[in-house]
C-alpha cells in the first residue's frame, strides 16, 4: 500500500504470540512486538488499518472485530466480582450472628 495513504499511528503490537490462543489486546501471531499500525486516509480504523512491515512499506490489514472470548472474559469478571462480594456480605453476615449469639 503507497505510503502516500497513510493517516497517522494509532497503536502498535503488545504482544506476539504463534501459540494456539486467544489473547486481549493488540495481539498478533504474525508481527512482533511493538510493530506499529496506522490509519489510512478516508477509512475507518474499524475496518482497515495499515501495518508498517519495513521502513515506507505497509500492509493494509482487514479488521475482523473482536474475539468471541472478549464477551466471555467481561462476563466471567463481572461473575467472580458478584461472587466475590457475595461471599464477603455472607461472612459479614454469619460474624454479626455468632457475636450475638455469644452475648
């Protein structure tokens, strides 16, 4: 892709990994850590980003959206949070009527 279309950087790989996986984030299993991406004039960073592979060299990238797991993992935090908080209001609960019942 002409490097005349390039917009500005918008981010950059966080994490390489050729592993079977689903990671968060500016993953990829295909460019290194902190290989930079950018927008492209007149497109939406939702549906294409460009990927500089060399010095004036870039790849136009096609965005799939998110993982599936992504919805999973905020569910699976807000799970533990409410399980978390209920078991705290439980022991708070069962130490205020044991010290009653002692007294």
């Amino acid at each position: 892709m002409p490097s005349e279309e390039i917009d500005k950087k918008i981010g950059h790989v966080t994490k390489f990994s050729d592993e079977e996986g689903t990671y968060r984030g500016n993953f990829s299993n295909i460019y290194p850590k902190g290989t930079p991406y950018y927008s492209i004039i007149n497109t939406d960073p939702k549906d294409f980003i460009a990927i500089k592979t060399q010095e004036d060299i870039f790849v136009k990238a096609y965005n799939k959206g998110h993982y599936p797991n992504d919805e999973l993992v905020k569910k699976t935090i807000w799970m533990y949070f409410l399980l978390g908080t209920s078991v705290i209001v439980l022991l708070i609960i069962w130490i205020i009527k044991r010290k009653k019942a002692v007294l």
